[in-house]
C-alpha cells in the first residue's frame, strides 16, 4: 500500500528541453502577445479625473477606497504625464470632500 502512495507523487513524464524551449511552438505554455515582444507593451488603463460632482453620491467608505485607487495610480505613474496629473486632481478631489463631510459632521454635532 505504501508503494502505491508514493508512486502518486512520482512526476510521470521528466521534462525535455524540446518541451520547455519558448521557440519551440510545442511549448506547453503558449508564449503572450504576438511577436517577441510578450506583455511588455501592453498599455496601462489611463487614470481618468474623478470630479466633486461624481462623489457627492459616494459614502466615507467609498471615498477611502477611491482615495487609495487614486494614490496608487499616482505612485505607479510617469512623472509630468496626463495621468500623473489626473491623480493628484483626483486626490485633492477626494481630499476635499472626505474633509466637507467631517466639518458638516462636526456641525451638526455641536449644534451649529
């Protein structure tokens, strides 16, 4: 019985450099993209402006998540570039209403 569990973890086939090589069109894992260029070249989602208008509507927790998204749109980005700019408008954006809704907050709470 024994025997029997251990020849389950045995590999069935060692692998061959014809099967591993990428020029090979045998390769078990097809290459990505067309060419030789792989995933290299692909294009990032653009970062667009999120406006005041767009998160009158959101909740705290909602703004938070956008605010994160934002933020690391920023950090990923090329500096002096269209998305670079769109996050940091977008973080001021975000910034600016997550502080309206504390002050209206504290408003109502001290009765003014």
């Amino acid at each position: 019985m024994a025997f029997h569990l251990i020849s389950l973890f045995l590999p069935l086939k060692p692998p061959t450099a014809a099967r591993l090589s990428h020029g090979d069109d045998r390769c078990a894992e097809p290459r990505k993209g067309s060419g030789s260029r792989g995933l290299l070249k692909k294009r990032r989602k653009q970062m667009k402006l999120i406006t005041r208008y767009e998160l009158a509507s959101k909740s705290i927790h909602d703004l938070r998540g956008l605010y994160r998204t934002a933020f690391n749109a920023l950090v990923q980005s090329v500096p002096e570039s269209a998305q670079r700019r769109n996050a940091l408008a977008s973080l001021e954006n975000i910034s600016r209403e997550i502080n309206q809704r504390y002050a209206d907050q504290w408003r109502l709470d001290a009765g003014l």
